[in-house]
C-alpha cells in the first residue's frame, strides 16, 4: 500500500479546507500545527475521511483530535499503511 506524502497531504487538506481561500499551505508545512494553518476538528475530520476513502487507512477520532502537525498525521497515516500491509 503507497505511503502518503507531503504533496498528497497537503492537496488533502486544501480539498477539505472549504471556502476558506486564506490557507497558505506552501513552504515548509511539516511542524506548523493546524491551528496555526488554520485548521479547525471539522476540518481534520474532512481530511480524515478523505485518507480513508483515498488510502483505505480508518483513523480514530481519537487519533485525529491528537495529532497536531502534518508531520504527526502523516506519521499516523503511514504507521497505519505499514500495519495494513502485514
């Protein structure tokens, strides 16, 4: 099962940021938390349900309300990745 990576999480979460055209999430984005790119729980929840249709990897809410930077979820998503393949 592919990995997921910066590009498709950060395309993720442009696509379940709704309306909200001021997200700026170019550049370095790995250690910033949501909140400070603007990211709100609905939001994340939007992202996760978008990893689970694309990636088929189900995350917890749990999960998703403690991760607070890309590099923490794309961690997650991938743990997940490597746990399906086995």
């Amino acid at each position: 099962m592919a990995q997921l990576a910066i590009e498709d999480l950060r395309r993720i979460l442009i696509a379940c940021a709704g309306e909200d055209d001021s997200l700026d999430l170019t550049g370095d984005i790995l250690d910033s938390t949501f909140e400070d790119l603007g990211y709100d729980s609905l939001a994340l929840m939007e992202s996760a349900a978008r990893i689970k249709q694309e990636y088929g990897i189900d995350l917890s809410d749990d999960d998703i309300a403690d991760v607070e930077t890309p590099r923490a979820l794309l961690a997650l998503v991938n743990t997940n990745t490597a746990s399906a393949a086995v």
